[in-house]
C-alpha cells in the first residue's frame, strides 16, 4: 500500500484556469520546502514543463487512453515516489474524455482511478448565485467522483466574492480559495496550449512566481494539504521500468532537446536506460555534431516551424544526423522529428532523410488514434497495436512511404510515415510505457 497526499484539479471547461491554479499550488507547496510531485493529465506536453519549474521534478503524464487506466495507478505512484504531496492538473473539462469513449481518459476517470480528491476551479467572472447550481450539478453527476472544494477564479472584487460565497454556502462544498483577475500571470499560447517553458525560461519563471504568489494570497493551503491527506492509500505496486541489463559498452542513444524538441515523456527517457543505453540529449539549435559514439537517435516533438530557420541553418548537425540515418543506425522521430526528417520544411532544407516536403497549415490535426504497425522496424514489428495521439498544424507531401509506419484505425482509416533502413519516422505520438518493448527494441538495435 503507498500512501501519498493528493489532490486532482479540475475544471468545468477548458480556459477556467487549471494550469494556474495547479501550478500555483506546485510552487506554493514548494515554497514550504515540500517534495511536490507533478502530473497532468492526457497528453499534453506543454503544461509539465511549468510543473517541472514550480517543483523541480520532472512533469509526468497520466493518459489512460494511450497507456491504458491499469497503469494510471502505478505511473502515478513512481512518479509520486518519495513525495510530501502530488498536485495532479486535470484536462478540458472533468467530464471530458476521449471522443465517444464515454469516460475514457477524463480527469474524473483518473480521480477514481487514484482515489484522490478533487479540487474544481471555477471561472467565476460572469455569475454570481448560479456558481452554486454548476458546482452542485459536477458535484452529484457521478458520486463516485469526490469533490472536496472550490477555488473561484477571476473574481471581480469584495462585493463579487461575498456573492458567490453565499451562494455556495448551502451548497456543502468549502471554497479553498479565491483568486481575483491578474493578467500579469497571463501566459502566451499556441495550437490551444501554452508555449513551451524551453521557448521563453525568463518569462516562464516569472510566470512561475506570479502563479505561486497568487495561490498563496488567495487559497487555504492548510485546508488543501488536509483534503489531500484524506486520500486513501493506493494498493497499486509502482510502475518500474523494467532493467535489461547487457554485457559490454552501453550503446549511446542521442536525444533531441532544446527548445525546437520540447515534447518528450519522462518515462522514455527511463525505458531507455532501463534497456542498456546511455542517453545522451542534444540541442539541434546549437550543437553542431552528434554526442560522441551515437549509435542511436530519438527525435521527439515540438514546434519546428517556430525554428526553421536556425535548424536549417545548421548544416553540419543536418549532415551529421542524414549520415547516421544512411548508415542504417536506429533513428525514431515523432511529429516535430518527423519534419526535421523531411527534405524542407516551408521552403527551407531539413535533412533530407525523406523525400517529402512540410509545409505549415491553417488546419490543426488533433486526437486520439489507434494504430497498428505495417512492417517490422526499430520500434515495432509488423502487427503491433499501439494507441498514441496526433497533434500538429502542418502537412507532410507524401504523408506516409513506400513502406508506412502505422496503420490508422480510428477515427478514419489510413497508412502514414515511414519505414526505410533504421529510420521509424510518424506524426503519431506514443507513451512507450504502454508498450515497453518498443525501447528494448530501439536499444537492441543500437547495440547492433
């Protein structure tokens, strides 16, 4: 049995103001020199980042659409290891989940999967008596869902907040806290989420701050920690990545970073070591070559188009990257990688691993996917099923090779990607702690 206070932030609706209320609590709680450990709900990349500064530790995902609700439980108990509290930042609104999944992957799916109490932030901005009838309505829809208290956000002044506590005093609920309008926290967004921390460090950490602060001023700390504490213990083993060890040399698999590559999944990074490899992160801004002896290369996502000029501007990296791609060695790109892959992108020379051309786009492409792999290759063999997520605002000419990646099976049925020599490119993203197999794969590929 572990035993970690807990609290789920959630929302009626996206925009309500979750990232900064859960951010916030991060760096107050923090500030009291406590172990926080972040997470975030669904696939979101971004959002971890700010985690992982308010805390210090690395952001975690928990997707129980792409890794499944039986390891929910145990993803969030390694993450939490060793903690005083986990903050766990909802996503969309608490009921919302994957689409015409029913409750798949929502935060109140993940609340009863961790049996943590939840927190609702509610935009109080344009009500004041009906707040009592929303919160009452998320409150009773679905009773194994526990609400423990209310944070209003955006409250207009004195007169605003002592309307909306009177209201909601009949109402059962405690409000822990209440955060008036301060657009100096205001973040910048795009493609429906935040910028990612490594884009703008200065301003993030000041965002941190601002965030932290306001919690402070405005929310019942001492209350939020006695709710989390109410948690009962989870009987679920941690999630361990599972150690493969080999005799010889660890293979060194070089890793993209850098603020072009943002996204990436903690536990990747983990399985990999884990399999018998040395990571090694680069930047492909700045670095001109590969690390020293990179017999293999992971290239995750991010926003490349924001970037296009300096990574094509950078030559040497670009042949040193097509070089090791020719050469057969095990390269696995997703999305942003993907791209990087192409032979330009809007215009503008890539690395010219495959012949296609990327362009950016007015549609944003956005969901949940099931896939199955078409053809063996450095993550998979043909007939594998993974479940993974798109999300991206360009377009790939051709979009999948001569030899696919995946297979798409839902929402539309389709091939995309790549497969040629040792290279495995796809818009598709993918927790790898869904199928670890895929990094004891990669890494037995690299040790040749």
């Amino acid at each position: 049995m572990v035993s970690v206070p807990r609290l789920v932030i959630a929302a009626p609706a996206s925009g309500s103001g979750k990232t900064t209320v859960a951010t916030g609590l991060m760096a107050a709680f923090a500030g009291r020199g406590l172990a926080v450990s972040p997470h975030k709900v669904g696939p979101d990349y971004i959002d971890p980042g700010y985690h992982a500064l308010a805390t210090g530790r690395p952001g975690r995902n928990l997707d129980a659409y792409m890794c499944g609700p039986d390891l929910i439980a145990p993803l969030f108990t390694h993450g939490a290891s060793g903690c005083d509290l986990a903050v766990v930042e909802g996503v969309m609104g608490l009921y919302d989940g994957a689409s015409g999944q029913g409750e798949l992957a929502s935060t109140a799916q993940v609340s009863k999967l961790l049996r943590a109490p939840v927190v609702l932030v509610v935009d109080a901005s344009s009500q004041s008596r009906s707040v009592a009838a929303l919160v009452h309505g998320f409150a009773s829809w679905d009773p194994e869902v526990r609400i423990g208290g209310v944070i209003l956000n955006k409250v207009a002044s004195d007169r605003h907040e002592a309307l909306l506590r009177e209201a909601l005093d009949e109402s059962g609920l405690p409000v822990l806290g209440v955060l008036r309008r301060a657009p100096q926290v205001a973040t910048p967004s795009r493609h429906l989420g935040l910028v990612p921390v490594a884009e703008r460090q200065t301003d993030a950490l000041d965002a941190v701050r601002a965030m932290g602060e306001r919690v402070r001023e405005g929310c019942d700390l001492d209350a939020l920690m006695a709710l989390a504490r109410s948690a009962p213990a989870l009987p679920e083993e941690a999630w361990e990545p599972e150690h493969h060890p080999e005799p010889g040399t660890r293979p060194v698999v070089a890793v993209a970073g850098g603020a072009a590559f943002t996204f990436a999944y903690a536990e990747h990074a983990e399985l990999l070591t884990a399999a018998g490899a040395e990571v090694a992160v680069f930047d492909p801004l700045h670095d001109e070559k590969l690390p020293t002896g990179t017999a293999g290369l992971v290239i995750g996502g991010g926003f490349p188009e924001v970037y296009g000029p300096e990574l094509s501007a950078n030559e040497p990296l670009r042949r040193a990257v097509t070089d090791l791609a020719l050469s057969g060695a095990p390269v696995a790109a997703e999305c942003a990688g993907l791209l990087y892959l192409a032979r330009e992108l809007d215009g503008r020379p890539m690395c010219g691993v495959l012949d296609a051309s990327a362009r950016m786009s007015e549609r944003l492409t956005l969901g949940y996917r099931q896939a199955v792999a078409v053809s063996d290759s450095v993550l998979a063999v043909a007939g594998t099923r993974l479940r993974g997520h798109e999300f991206h605002r360009t377009v790939l000419e051709p979009g999948a090779g001569a030899t696919p990646a995946w297979g798409l099976l839902q929402p539309e049925r389709r091939v995309e990607g790549f497969v040629r020599r040792g290279v495995h490119a796809s818009y598709l993203h993918t927790h790898w702690a869904a199928a670890p197999s895929v990094a004891r794969r990669f890494v037995e590929r690299c040790q040749g």
